[in-house]
C-alpha cells in the first residue's frame, strides 16, 4: 500500500506549448520540473509573457543573510529616519487602517527598517499559507534529516485528494496533460493526484485552499509516523478516526506553531489556525487566525536568514514564493517588472446591502482586509546594484478596490526605498488594469 503513495511513473518529454491561462498566479523557476518534477512548469515555461524578474533559474535563487553577524531583527535602533520620514509622509492623510513594515537589507551589515502601526493585527487570508508551508517543511525535516531523502519525499510522494480537498471552487489549479504539452485549469477534485511537491505548488502559487488542507494534513502525517511516511490511505484515516478532536486540534496548532516560536517569531501575533476547507475544519476545529506586519516582515527576514526550519528548507520555501508569472495585487505594478518577487497575498471581504453600492471582488463595504507580505529583489539576478529589501502591508479600507491599491503602494514603496523620500501614490489606471490587478487567490 505504501507504493502507491510513494511512486511516481518517469516523467516524459513535453513539447512546450502556451496554454490557455486562467487568470492563476504561479511560483517557483521554471527548472522545478528538471529539479522536484513539477508538471505544470513544462507548459508555463514557454510564456513569452513573463517580465525580465520572472526568469531566474533554481540555483540563481539564494539567501542573502547567512552566517554569523546576520542573526538581525527589528529595533528602534535600526529604524532609519529618512525611511522612517518618507513613510509617515505617504501614509499622512490615508485610512488608518494601513498597517506596513518595510526592510532595507541592500547591505546586509547596515539593515535598516520603517514601519507605520506595524504591530496592528488582522486576519490573514491565504498569507497563512506561508506558514502551511513552513510546517510541511518542518515535518519533513525531522522525518527526513538527509537533504536527499527529503527531496526525494517532495519529489516520488504520490498524494491523491481526499474529502479534505473538496469545496474549494473558487481556485482553479493547472492540471498538466503530458501528451499535449498544455495545462488546463479547475478546481480539484476527490482522486485527484499530484506529489507532495505540487501539491505545496497547488498551495502557494494558484492558492488553492484545497491543496492547503492536504499540505497541512500532510504535514501531521509526517509528523506522526516520521520516517515510516508516506503511510497507507488506510493507516492515515485510522489516524484522524481514532484520535480525539479536541487532541487533533492541539497537535494541527503544533505542527504549524513549532517551526514560527524555533524562528524566533511571536505566535500570539503570527497564526494559521484553522484549515483551509470547510470539509477539514469539520474534522479538526481551529482557533482564530492573525498577523501583524512586523512578525510577517520578520518571518521575511528568517527566511534570508536561513532560520525557517534550516538554510535547505528556507531556499526552498523561497524558491516557491518566487513569482514566474502573471503577477497580481502587490506585485503587478509594471515598476518592479524587472525585479524579482517572493510574494504572498490574503484577502477577505464582505458586504451589506447600501444603496448606490455594488459589491465586488476586494471592494467590500463591510470587510475588505488585504494582506501582502514580499522579497523585492531589483533587478533581479544578484548583481551589484541590485537593492533588497522585504515588505509586509495589511489594509481594510472599505469600498476601495484594495487589489489596486497594493499595486498602487508597493510602486511607490519601491521609489521609497530607493530615494528615501516621500512620493505621492499614483492611483490611476484603466477599468483593464485594475481588473488585472485583483486576478489572483
């Protein structure tokens, strides 16, 4: 019965043809499919469509604050005053519901940040996902100790969807057909198999919450049978059968906990805690989820500097933040086509009936939280000018479309951290261009 779960049939070779897109996101450089077999980067690969930031290969993808003397972390010592300034300046007369944390590490023995009610916490949205991950990854090290042996697991575990995956409609996934060299695009379904890689893929890049729930069941699995995973579909049901839910719920917290408090990161003010499918949350109840710009810039920083579960694990993390196409939200403004961006976005709105009012996507009028955490690497490929800096923004500004305005910030954050002075937030666009802006999880 292992097998099953474990083996995965040689990959064939793909004529690389452009497929229909479907208004997706997707991470991860396109070698993943010659370095953990990801599928669906054979087809994504042959877009002529990506910005100059898109096209770094894995072993270009590095972390730039390893070693000792780097261990930094936010202080009022290292605020920088002209950041510091510009900041306060931009976000004078804007909603208070702004929240940001911005990183300056261009030279890593002078790291400087700003921030602006940077301590505020709101719901998170698919941001969480990030720390999905960071469970996954550390299960799979304790398990799996041996750098290849991990690689391995991402790479051969064949994990099919299980009711866990199922209600998720609204994210639609690349399914990868090998004979015609395309993707196409839906939602999950029950039977559905892909490895333990893609799935992390599914997760980040398309921000299926389908795929969420099964990275994060996954990740119990690991660390509840360690080196015998992957185990059969039989022993795992009797698992979540047979343990109680109130214990179920402690250990889902754990699992996804213990690699934020190792960081050094706050988990009163950083938390994933419920699971990601409705299906899931019926099995395992979850507590209230939050973040805080500063801990999600903090959790930025851990990553450069190797400090997410390892320096192995921390690059690959990285690796699937990387933006390889479309970019959406924060990262869709054209001024930072030529940079290269980890990025990860949440969002949560609602609405009440109002008169003159009409309810869209990232346009609520009773809720309209947004959350975007990135790496901002400009221009990308590690030359000698390139500035590095990492960002956190949270916002709930009612009736606004919020997609918009984070791309709308970040191109003006960018010009911040680049001159130190304050600049005014264009906010214009095309009907085309803020419609653009909000495709994504």
């Amino acid at each position: 019965m292992r097998a099953s779960r474990r083996l995965v049939p040689t990959l064939v070779a793909w004529t690389v043809v452009m497929a229909p897109g479907a208004g997706s996101v997707f991470a991860y450089p396109f070698d993943g499919l010659e370095t953990l077999g990801i599928r669906r980067l054979a087809a994504d690969a042959a877009s002529s469509r990506q910005p100059a930031g898109a096209r770094l290969r894995s072993d270009e993808i590095t972390l730039h604050l390893l070693g000792p003397g780097h261990e930094w972390d936010l202080s009022d010592e290292s605020r920088d005053p002209g950041l510091q300034k510009a900041l306060e300046a931009v976000f004078r007369d804007r909603d208070p519901s702004y929240a940001l944390a911005i990183v300056d590490y261009t030279d890593p023995e002078h790291v400087r940040w700003a921030g602006l009610r940077e301590d505020r916490t709101q719901f998170p949205g698919s941001l969480g996902k990030v720390l999905t991950m960071a469970g996954l990854f550390d299960a799979l090290a304790r398990a799996f100790p041996d750098v290849d042996d991990r690689m391995r697991i991402l790479r051969e575990t064949n994990v099919p969807a299980t009711t866990w995956a199922m209600g998720d409609d609204f994210h639609k996934v690349p399914i990868a057909d090998p004979v015609q060299g395309t993707n196409h695009y839906r939602s999950i379904r029950k039977g559905d198999t892909f490895t333990l890689a893609e799935w992390i893929d599914h997760m980040v890049s398309a921000s299926a919450n389908s795929a969420g729930a099964t990275v994060w069941r996954e990740a119990m699995l690991l660390r509840r049978f360690g080196d015998a995973y992957p185990v059969s579909a039989e022993e795992a049901d009797r698992f979540f059968a047979e343990t109680p839910k109130t214990e179920l719920t402690r250990f889902s917290l754990q699992v996804l906990e213990e690699p934020v408090v190792a960081a050094g990161l706050d988990p009163e003010s950083l938390r994933q805690g419920t699971l990601w499918t409705k299906t899931a949350q019926a099995r395992i109840p979850g507590v209230a989820s939050l973040a805080s710009p500063r801990e999600l810039v903090r959790l930025l920083m851990r990553l450069e500097q190797g400090r997410i579960v390892d320096e192995w694990s921390s690059r690959e993390m990285k690796r699937f933040l990387y933006m390889t196409r479309r970019r959406y939200r924060y990262a869709y403004a054209p001024e930072l086509a030529d940079a290269a961006v980890y990025f990860k976005s949440g969002s949560f709105y609602s609405c009440v009936p109002e008169e003159d009012f009409q309810c869209g996507k990232y346009r609520g009028n009773r809720k309209n939280q947004m959350n975007s955490a990135a790496i901002v690497e400009s221009p990308a490929g590690n030359g000698p000018q390139q500035r590095r800096y990492a960002v956190a923004l949270i916002s709930d500004v009612l009736r606004k479309n919020s997609a918009w305005d984070h791309a709308r910030i970040g191109a003006a954050i960018d010009e911040i951290v680049r001159t130190r002075n304050a600049v005014a937030v264009d906010e214009r666009g095309t009907d085309k261009q803020m419609d653009e802006a909000g495709k994504g999880d």
